[in-house]
C-alpha cells in the first residue's frame, strides 16, 4: 500500500511562459515579480507586499527594518519550525522563550505579555501548522508596550481570522514561506506583509542592497553618485522565474486550499468513530486554518503514529521544541510546550489527500 504523504509540492501541470521567460534576457526581479506581488496583495487583501528570494531572507529583512541589534530580545515560541527561530541566532539576538497554549500549539500571551524586558524588540507570533492563535491578544500586548509584533506564517498563507486573510489582520508585519511543500510554492521564497508604510518602504531598500533604482542610475544608464545608500541590505529579491511559478500558483491557492477545509471536514466526520483517546486542536468559530496538516493531540502519541502509517496515512509530530537546541542556550523547560509536545500529531489534509 503506498503511503499517502504528510507533505507534497503542488506544481502547475503547464508551464507555458517558463521557456521565453529563461531565454528572454530578463531573469531577476521584475515583470513577473511585481505580478506576483500584486496577486499576493489581492488574495490577502493588503497591497504593502514585499517578495523575497526565501523565507529566511524574509526573516533577515524584517529583522533590519525592526532594527535590531545584537544583545536585543526578541519573543518567541519554541514551538515551531526551526527556520522560524534560526535567523536570530544568527543575529545574535537573545531569544526568550515565551509558553505556548498547549490545546493550540500557539503563543499563550499572558506568557509573553510576562517575557517584555527593557531590551525587547519585537513578538515573533508563530501561527502552528496553519492554526492561528491569539492575534486581538498578542497585538494588544505590543501596542501596550511599544513593540513590534510579527506575525510568522510560515506554514499559514491563506488562514483566515474574523474574515479577514492572515497578513490583512492588524499587525505590524506577516512573514510568509514559499518553499516547496507551502502554498503557493515558488519552488523557494518567500514574503513580508505590512500594516506600515515606512517599514514597507524601508523593507523594499533593504530586500535589493539598499538600492532604490528608481534613482539608481542616470540617463546613460550609468550608477548615479547622486543615489546615496542609506541602509545596508541583502540581495533578496525573487527572481522572475520563481514569480512566474508563483503567479500561476496564485491562480489555484484558493481552490486548494478549500481542498484541505473540505478534508479537514471529513476528518472531523471520520476520527471519532475510528481512533480513541483523541481530541482536535482547539480552535473558535473566528479561526479558520489552511490545514496544512491536520493537527490531532492523542495520550498515546507514538501508537497513533504508527497505527496512522499502518493505514497508509503519514502521520508525524512535525517539529521539535526548539527549546532542544543549543544553538539558543541553555535547555528551558515549558510546562505548554511539554504538553503539547507530548501530545501532538499531525495526519495529510492536503489538496492531494482523497477522503
């Protein structure tokens, strides 16, 4: 019996611009790049996008445009994927652990709201596996206190919150993943949201080595000296290949997606009658997740496990707490994250899952 993954690249089955794209002379940032940027900002419904080379660049980005430096705090959840934590490390920023709700896998914020020093810089609000946690809540906190709240959806493009798409629901920034087992999927990119027009436009410099080529260069085409570089940056940008991908993708996302809702429906129909012992993430009537997976918390999670890849379903914990990994110092004990983390399973909800 083959196994029906947990995970699996969506890809267009044509491709008919991709050749002339290759050989038109025209491969970086640009007409497809701005295209896809305009099409990300219709679907969410907030225009200030910026399209980046991966999500890690995107992590980097909205790092600079906060302004951090090294030393300075930043919030965070242990409990997410390890490129959503990586980059301040990298940073040399300090990471406080902040607990998380252990019924939805996201950052509890009484638990954050008592993690604010002097020297924090910003809340990193992972929204887990496609469920969105507490954003009215986090957001308050960070108004309250002055700091910047970035929602990371790494796993969570097309999440909805009281009607309105993640990256449209109030706050400061939301940072999106392209790679290739998300929605849309560029093969790898990534994107940052904003709810601020000077970081919008601050981003932009910073993303393409603080160059504002609308200034760049002089009538013979020549690099202006009166275009001053102001901020240093990265060479982020997307090229116009991975944009033509995105662009057709964008043209599906949203029937794939209701692919998944209409999964996550059958589940919800079909586990309670077949595995005991079980409960669904929780989750209120003003959510409504991507299912990306299709997230279950079990007193038996290892039997669970197995007994879902006997019947040919991938099922997986997904992540570990990052909490393990001494890149971020010492080992720190969460009573939330242990919870969940001994609990939780992830079974294929995907477009490609046929219930």
């Amino acid at each position: 019996m083959e196994m029906i993954p947990l995970f699996k690249p969506y890809m267009p089955a044509e491709l008919p611009e991709l050749n002339a794209i290759l050989h038109s002379g025209a491969l970086a940032y640009g007409k497809w790049g701005k295209l896809f940027e305009q099409k990300l900002g219709e679907y969410i419904g907030e225009n200030r996008i910026v399209i980046m080379n991966s999500y890690n660049s995107a992590m980097l980005v909205a790092l600079a445009v906060i302004g951090v430096k090294p030393g300075d705090e930043i919030i965070a959840s242990p409990m997410s994927c390890l490129a959503s934590n990586q980059p301040f490390a990298t940073q040399n920023l300090k990471v406080v652990w902040a607990d998380i709700d252990p019924k939805t896998g996201t950052l509890c914020p009484e638990s954050a709201k008592s993690k604010i020093t002097s020297k924090t810089k910003a809340i990193f609000h992972n929204h887990y596996c496609g469920y969105l946690g507490y954003i009215d809540e986090i957001n308050r906190i960070g108004k309250e206190n002055g700091i910047v709240v970035v929602d990371d959806a790494i796993e969570a493009f097309g999440s909805e919150y009281k009607g309105k798409r993640i990256g449209n629901t109030g706050t400061d920034m939301t940072i999106f993943s392209f790679q290739t087992v998300r929605l849309p999927n560029t093969i790898e990119g990534g994107a940052i949201a904003f709810n601020n027009n000077d970081f919008y436009k601050k981003a932009q410099l910073i993303r393409d080595y603080g160059i504002d080529r609308s200034r760049f260069r002089d009538e013979l085409g020549e690099i202006s000296p009166n275009c001053d570089i102001t901020l240093p940056g990265y060479g982020a940008t997307l090229s116009d290949v991975n944009s033509y991908l995105g662009v057709l993708q964008m043209q599906k996302v949203e029937e794939l997606i209701q692919i998944q809702k209409k999964n996550a429906n059958k589940w919800e129909d079909l586990i309670p009658g077949k595995i005991s012992n079980v409960e669904f993430l929780s989750s209120t009537s003003d959510k409504s997740p991507n299912y990306w997976v299709f997230g279950l918390l079990s007193a038996d999670k290892i039997e669970l496990i197995r007994q879902s890849r006997k019947e040919g379903f991938y099922a997986s914990g997904v992540h570990l707490p990052n909490t393990y990994y001494s890149a971020f110092g010492t080992y720190e004990s969460l009573p939330g994250v242990n919870e969940f983390y001994s609990k939780f399973v992830a079974i294929p909800c995907g477009w490609w899952v046929l219930l």
